[in-house]
C-alpha cells in the first residue's frame, strides 16, 4: 500500500520515521511518500519537501508567513492528487494538517491522524473537525484516553513510540566533565526568547564557588545552524554548541534547561533533573490566555507533569522565566540530593503510565488493519 505522511518539525519527523520502520516491517510492499526531514527519509520514505521550509511558532508568525503557507497547502494537494495514497497520515502540526484533513476526506481518501492535535488544552472546536474528516485518531499519551473517550473521537491507543527512540540510542558522551544541558526550542523565535535568558544563567552560575568547572552545552535543533546561536554563545568560552546529539547531550548532564515540548518527555525518560522553560510574544500570550483560555483548560505545559497529574519538575512559564527564577532552579536540581531523587522517582512514574515497548510498530500494525477494513 502506498502511505502519504506530514510532519511539521523535528518531533514529527522523529515519530514518523520509527513508524515508517513499522509500517515497513507489518506492511513490506509499502511505499512511503512524506513531508517531513532526513529521518523520515531515512526510514525509506521519499521525501517532497523538509518541515523546516515552513515551521512558524505562535500567532505573530503565522501571520508573518500566511502566503507561504497557502503555497505550501496547495502544493501538498497536488502532490497527494497526483501520487494517489491508500491513506494520508498527519502527524501532529494541526496547523497545516486539519485543513489537508478536509481536503481530502471531501475527496474520498483516507485519513489518519497520528499524535493528536492537543485539543485538551486549547482550540476544543477542532474535535468537531477530527471526527468530520479523520477516519481514525492515533494518540500516544495516556490522559489522552478519558478525554477523547468523552468528545466522542474514535481513536486507537498504542503506547508512545518515545520510549523505544530513547531506549533504543546508541549513547556516547558529547563532551568531558560536568556540564548543564540548554534544548532552546527548535524554532527561531524560540531561541530568541530563550537564549538571552539562558546565556545570562550560564554566566551567574559560572561565578558561583563550585560551579567554576560546570560547561554549558547547547543542543542544536535540526533545523537549526550555528548562525542561529551565534549572537549570544560568541565570546562564551564555557559554552558548547553540539548538533545532531540531543540525547546523548541530556544524558551525561548533571541538569537541564528544557523549552518545553517533546524534549521535556525526552529528559524524563532519559532521567536528567530537569526544569521546563516557555514564553512567547506578549500578544500571543494574551490571546492563549483571553481568546482561546489555555490555562483555563490545563494545569500544566510540560508532557510529563500532564501524564502524572502532578508536578514532577517545575514550569517556569512567560513573566516566571527570568535569569534568577532559572538559575536558582537549576543550582538546586545539581546541589539538593533529596530534590534530585524525588524527581527521579517521578520519572519512574512516567515512564510507566507510557506503556512497554514497541509502540510504533504496534500503531503500524493498527492502521494496517484499520485500512484492511475497507
């Protein structure tokens, strides 16, 4: 069979490739076709167009690159028209996705969404959408079963496929010593929002007694470049910028400074003290807060404190992430034992309200028979 797949951004691009390897392994005539990156490619799919020609974060920056945008949807289209799939996989990026949801449920070809569009925590109306246009919703986190159950959205619960990639990493330490993780977000105004406030942190800890020694080691994004960071690592000596090792950088840090997302999770199952940084524009922030009550509809921001229902690492979000909020967090994530071990013991809780093993594989197997249905 012949599967279309999207993702939107590094995240999606990481589990649409380990289930391409699934899809490949339950289906071995299958022909994969994608919107995504390199992993994805590398997993056998021909690859049409990389997500980082179209990634936008918040409201101000969709706004900045509507025609882009537009072109890229209706190039999309065409190129599902032209290549005829069995099914059109999304994965997350709702975005962009839902509106191909309804495009081509109102052409007849089947769709599966795979990572849900978070509608428990903002933009509830999409639910009305997804069970119009989606055949059949694919979720991986478990606070996501009573919720979907009750909206009425058929779905399909196979455990996360973020435990096998964790699990399965081929680890090596990026650099010597002792050294704080910094993940800055995979997008520009990510990073130009997190990284004054972390190079400020590195530079206040550096002069603490004790943490003379400690390095700072940066995680590149993929779709990032050096020139991303250069403004503020340059004449940082204490700073290292590592790209393509995200886990293996989270794994040998004594602690973490983590804009939140699928890292925050990463971090989690990996078992690196952690704490989750987010802010956005004002404006941005006040329409999440006012138009779509976000905070209305959530307790918390990072995937593992929702999987818990309980704060296992702290959120230090908007007017809360500061210079001296972070480096006071992270000073006792490395200096407080008793901290420390708490949060280790959460992890443990997280990991195992995630399920076992062979997620991807498992949902590949699930749209296998979903398809053979019909």
């Amino acid at each position: 069979m012949r599967y279309y797949l999207i993702a939107g951004e590094a995240s999606g691009d990481l589990h649409g490739s380990n289930l391409i390897k699934g899809l490949h392994v339950e289906d071995p005539a299958a022909e994969c076709r994608c919107r995504g990156g390199e992993l994805m490619q590398a997993a056998g799919a021909e690859l049409v167009h990389h997500y980082k020609e179209g990634a936008v974060m918040g409201l101000t920056d969709v706004l900045a690159k509507a025609g882009k945008l537009l072109r890229s949807l209706r190039d999309c289209k065409r190129d599902i028209a032209a290549w005829g799939p069995e099914v059109v996989i999304l994965i997350d990026y709702p975005g962009f996705n839902m509106k191909i949801a309804k495009w081509c449920h109102a052409r007849g070809i089947r769709v599966f969404y795979y990572i849900a569009p978070k509608t428990w925590a903002s933009r509830a109306g999409r639910n009305r959408k997804l069970k119009a246009w989606v055949d059949r919703l694919f979720i991986v986190f478990p606070f996501e079963i009573p919720y979907f159950t009750k909206e009425g959205v058929p779905f399909v619960y196979r455990g996360n496929p973020l435990v096998d990639a964790v699990d399965g990493h081929a680890y090596a330490r990026p650099a010597e010593g002792r050294y704080i993780a910094l993940l800055a977000g995979s997008r520009k105004g990510e990073i130009r929002r997190m990284m004054p406030v972390c190079m400020t942190v590195a530079d206040r800890l550096s002069e603490l007694p004790g943490w003379k020694d400690v390095r700072f080691v940066l995680a590149g994004a993929p779709a990032r470049s050096e020139a991303d960071y250069a403004p503020w690592i340059a004449g940082r000596p204490n700073v290292d910028l590592v790209f393509g090792r995200t886990y293996d950088v989270l794994k040998y840090a004594d602690a973490a400074v983590i804009n939140s997302g699928t890292a925050s999770l990463e971090a989690a199952l990996i078992g690196t003290p952690q704490v989750v940084c987010w802010s956005t524009s004002p404006f941005t922030a006040w329409v999440a807060r006012h138009v779509f009550h976000v905070l209305d509809h959530i307790k918390y921001i990072s995937l593992g404190n929702l999987c818990l229902d309980r704060l296992a690492f702290r959120e230090l979000i908007q007017e809360e992430f500061t210079p001296d909020a972070v480096a006071a967090e992270v000073q006792r994530l490395v200096e407080d034992g008793p901290y420390r071990e708490r949060m280790l013991a959460d992890y443990a809780d997280i990991r195992e309200s995630l399920g076992g093993s062979g997620a991807s594989r498992a949902v590949a197997r699930a749209m296998i028979e979903e398809l053979n249905k019909k």
